[in-house]
C-alpha cells in the first residue's frame, strides 16, 4: 500500500515547505504531486497534511510516515551503494577543489556522508582561490570542481548542483532599507566587502555592476563570510552573498539583505568533471548526496 515512492514525496514535501518546490525535487509536476498524495491519502483513508499552512504542517500521520521516510530510505540508498560497489568494485580517488568560499558550509556535510560510504576513495580537498582549477581538471590533476561559471573545453561536463539568488546584505540602519531592491548606481557610494579573489569571478560584478558599467566607491576584502558580515553589521561596508549563506544571520536579526535589481541575480552552481568519470559509480553518488543535502540543508535555493 505504501510505495517508496510515497515516502520519497512526502519526505521533499517537509524539506521544501511547499508543493511546488517538493514537485521540482522529486521531478514531477505540482498537480501529479498532489494526485499523488491525495490517491496515498484515499488509500489510508486519512489526511497527511493540513491543507494551506506555511510552513507545511502535517498530521500524525503524516507525522508517521516521515519518521519511516527517515528510516527506510537511508537504507535504501546504503544498498545501493553497497551493490555499486561489490557489482564495480570501484575503488578510486576524488581530489576536489572549491572556487566558492561559503561552499564550505554545505560541502563540507557531503564530504562527511560520502566518506563513510566509499571508504575506498581516496579523497582530498583544496581551494581553487589562488590557481586556476579548470586546466587542472583537463590534465587529471583534480576529478571534481565546484565552480559558478562554466568555460566550454573539451573532456569536460558540468553537472548543475542548484540555483541560488545572490543578495545583498547590509546593516540594519543603513540609508538602502529603504529600498525594495537595490540599483547597480546604488553601489558606487558604498565600500563592497568581498571575497579576496578576482573580481571577474565575483556574481554581484559579472551579473550586476559590470554590464550597468558601475564601480563600488571601495572594495574592501575578507577571508570568512562571518566576518563580512560582522563588518556589514557594523556598517562598514555592504556585501553580495548567496541567499542561503545570510538565512541564519537573517533569521537572528543581525543584518537585513535586499534582492539585486527588480528581478533578483540569481546564478547556478556547477560541479565540473572529466566526461571519462561522468558514469563512475562513487562520482554519480557523490553528486547525488551534494544535491540531497544541499536541499536538505540550505534555504532558499532552486533545481538549476
């Protein structure tokens, strides 16, 4: 009576908070999601959820059956990764290099997860920030890249992980509160507060100031996004960051944030590897476990 495929809908339905989020995860449409639940419901002869709550509030059924979702699935997908390997005996090494410095707060879960299910892997970390990393990939150097901005070059694919919006943060008293969104001319009064990389790898320049052709009247560097957003809180400055890296500093009231431009920058993360390992076992599990978590865990992103 009850599919895994049951479980698999209701669990995206709590993670995503609404039908039509929960639809895109588990890669239906919104009306064969809810003809989904409704034929589960009619079989049950019982409601799952309370119908138009934000957040989603399920009954103790529902309730029930997400306890079981949490049970049954992490099994599932534990045996199939304990058949890929006996039917592969993959064994192997995945050398991986970030270019997204707040990457870390949700890479860092996969990485965890993945090494205890392919102890086998030979894995290892480095950060793209003061090399380029793509040529690296080609030559065999790297096996995985996480990167924002794809280059076409032959004997590489790009996986897309999510969709993010990058927003803009700023203190609680500054005079952009006012705004409902912010103008690219905005900027050129204010010290931007970013990452130390190029800045021809940086959203808020490729997507927002440079085709408005508008320069920040200073640009200030930081290592850690904590500590952008301890200057930004202090008014030292505004910064440009992902929607899902500012949501707990958001939700405690340490700063406020407003979208870039009417309708938003938003911008797509990629998981580059060689076309040669795109159907590697370990390689397709890996880039599973960095969507399921990052879903799991980030708010505010989309399916690219």
């Amino acid at each position: 009576m009850i599919e895994l495929r049951h479980l698999k809908t209701l669990s995206a339905l709590r993670d995503a908070g609404s039908l039509v989020e929960a639809a895109e995860r588990v890669h239906l449409t919104q009306s064969a999601l809810s003809h989904q639940i409704k034929d589960l419901e009619d079989r049950l002869n019982c409601s799952l959820f309370i119908r138009k709550t934000k957040p989603i509030c399920f009954t103790s059924a529902g309730q029930r059956l997400l306890t079981l979702a949490d049970e049954v699935l992490p099994m599932i997908r534990n045996a199939e990764r304990d058949i890929a390997r006996l039917a592969g005996g993959e064994a192997g090494r995945l050398n991986i290099c970030i270019e997204c410095h707040s990457c870390f707060d949700w890479l860092m879960p996969t990485i965890d997860h993945f090494r205890q299910h392919w102890p086998e892997v030979e894995l290892d970390l480095s950060s793209g920030f003061s090399f380029q990393p793509l040529p690296a990939l080609a030559r065999g150097d790297l096996d995985l890249v996480i990167i924002s901005e794809p280059e076409p070059r032959n004997g590489i694919a790009y996986i897309p992980l999510f969709t993010y919006e990058s927003v803009l943060a700023i203190s609680k008293q500054h005079r952009l509160m006012a705004r409902r969104y912010i103008h690219p001319e905005d900027l050129a009064q204010e010290t931007l507060i970013t990452y130390p990389v190029e800045q021809n790898r940086l959203d808020v320049f490729r997507y927002f100031l440079d085709p408005a052709d508008v320069e920040p009247a200073a640009i200030r560097n930081a290592e850690l996004t904590v500590m952008m957003l301890q200057l930004v809180a202090s008014g030292r400055g505004v910064a440009a960051l992902p929607n899902w890296a500012l949501h707990e500093y958001l939700q405690r009231e340490y700063i406020a944030s407003r979208p870039l431009g009417e309708k938003g920058v938003w911008c797509t993360l990629y998981a580059a590897i060689r076309e040669d390992q795109k159907n590697s076992e370990f390689m397709v599990d890996f880039l599973n476990t960095a969507k399921e978590v990052s879903f799991r865990n980030l708010s505010g992103i989309k399916l690219a």
